[in-house]
C-alpha cells in the first residue's frame, strides 16, 4: 500500500479507530503507551535518567499520534512537558485534537498535520520524541528514524511501541493464529476488511526486533534496547540520540 492510499485508510477508519485498539489490543493499548510515556525518562535505568522533561520547556514529539492517545499519555506521566502531535491523517488529527480540548490539554499540545518522512521542525528541536505503531506504516522507516534524529537534541530519548510478531514456537503459533485469523475476522464484522488485512499484513512484514535496533543506531541513536510485551505481540523500543 502507498503512503497516500495508507493515510487514506487511516481517514476511513477514525472513527471506529479507539474502539477498535482496545479490542485488537485486548485492551492493553492504553498501559503499552503509558509505559512508553515513562520511557522517555528512561536511560540508562534510572540511574542518571534524562532531567530534560522536568524542565517546564522540555518539548516532546508525538509521531503518528493518531487519535492522540500516546500525547494524553506523554501529558499524563510529563506534567510540564509541552508535546506536538504529528499526524498526515486530517480526520485522526481532528479527533485528536477534539480528545485534548475535552481532556483540558490543548495548552500543552499542539497539533501539525505533516510527513514522519519530513520533519516540519528544525534540528535539536525536541527533547525527547515517541511513536505509537506508527513507525510499521511509514513508507521509509530508515528516513523517518533519521528525520527523528535529526530534530532530536544530542541525549533526547526516543520511545517506539509496535506491533509485532512473538517468535516462540507456542505463543508464535498462538499469535499467528491470532494475527492471519482473529484480526481479519474482526475487521470483517467491523466492516473494514481491507484496513485489517493491511494491519495483518504490515505486522508480518515488520522487521524482527533486532533488526529495528540496527536501524535505529544507523539513523543515530545509542543505548538501544527492546522490551517485549505480552510475549512480543507488541515491543517496546528505546534508544539515546547520541552526539554527532
Ligand atoms: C496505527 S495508527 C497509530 C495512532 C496512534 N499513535 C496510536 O497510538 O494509536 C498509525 C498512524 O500513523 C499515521 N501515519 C501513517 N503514515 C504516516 C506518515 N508518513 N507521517 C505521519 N503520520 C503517518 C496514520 O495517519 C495513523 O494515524
């Protein structure tokens, strides 16, 4: 699927789009994205985690925010951090931006309609910056990791969540199963067969963890790790803009 026909069945779906995760998600969507919230901070355990978001100017990015759920989320653990929330869907960005003023946190967020693949932002400009499964949908992940970089100030976190696909031999199968059989059933009675064909689709083609890590310290972060949850059905994603 191309970028634009991709953004086109993100505008289709927005509506049903929250209802929908939390039963995809076995309602486990809204504690993966507060733990990537908390995330930001992480670094090398907590030893000598990042000060940055106490800071009442620190800026975060929402990437591919959606609905803006990881941006309640990231305004939830980081009280005086100010987030931007990205998307290229207008009609997710609108419900976005209608959740943040009924929640009273529009002014603490910001909302551009805008490419992961081309940053409207100047360099060094976050200090920190995340993506709720964002990053499976991009046509060019590589450039949308360095466009992060690149906007990220030397030291800033950044924090992915993603679907993927567990790899044990039982819980593999198990989710396997649930992926190419579960997920297309519920898109079907949902009436959104394609969308949820895409999603099968794109979660079996997401490269495997390690090599997301790879792709990461090529685009310029350090510090990786990976965190799986629920068996890997989603990861967790963790890396430290290093210095140029
Ligand atoms: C699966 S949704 C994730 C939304 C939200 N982050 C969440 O936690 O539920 C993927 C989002 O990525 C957006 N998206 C896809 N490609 C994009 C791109 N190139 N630039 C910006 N947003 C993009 C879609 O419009 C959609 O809102």
């Amino acid at each position: 699927m191309g970028a634009r026909s991709c953004i086109g069945m993100f505008d289709s779906i927005a509506c049903e789009y929250d209802g929908l995760n939390r039963i995809v998600s076995l309602g486990l969507d809204r504690s993966w994205r507060r733990r990537t919230a908390r995330a930001l901070l992480r670094d090398d355990g907590g030893a000598s985690a990042d000060p940055g978001l106490h800071d009442r100017h620190a800026r975060v990015l929402d990437l591919a925010t959606g609905t803006g759920d990881l941006a309640v989320a990231i305004a939830s653990e980081h009280l005086e951090a100010r987030i931007w929330a990205l998307d290229a869907s207008e009609r997710m960005l609108d419900l976005a931006r209608r959740k943040i003023a009924r929640l009273g946190l529009d002014q603490r967020v910001g909302f551009i309609l805008g490419d992961a693949c081309a940053l409207p932002f100047p360099e060094l400009y976050f200090d920190a910056a995340a993506t709720a499964f964002g990053l499976r949908n991009f046509e060019d992940r590589p450039r949308a990791l360095a466009e992060i970089a690149r906007v990220l100030r030397p030291g800033g976190t950044v924090a992915i969540l993603e679907a993927t696909e567990p790899e044990g031999r039982v819980i593999g199968a198990l989710a396997r199963l649930y992926i190419h059989r579960v997920l297309p059933l519920i898109g079907a009675i949902a009436g959104h067969a394609s969308a949820y064909r895409y999603l099968e689709h794109s979660i079996a083609r997401f490269p495997r963890p390690a090599r997301v890590l790879e792709t990461m310290g090529e685009a310029g972060f350090d510090r990786l790790s990976c965190s799986p949850l629920l068996h890997g059905a989603a990861t967790l994603f963790v890396g430290r803009r290093g210095e140029r």
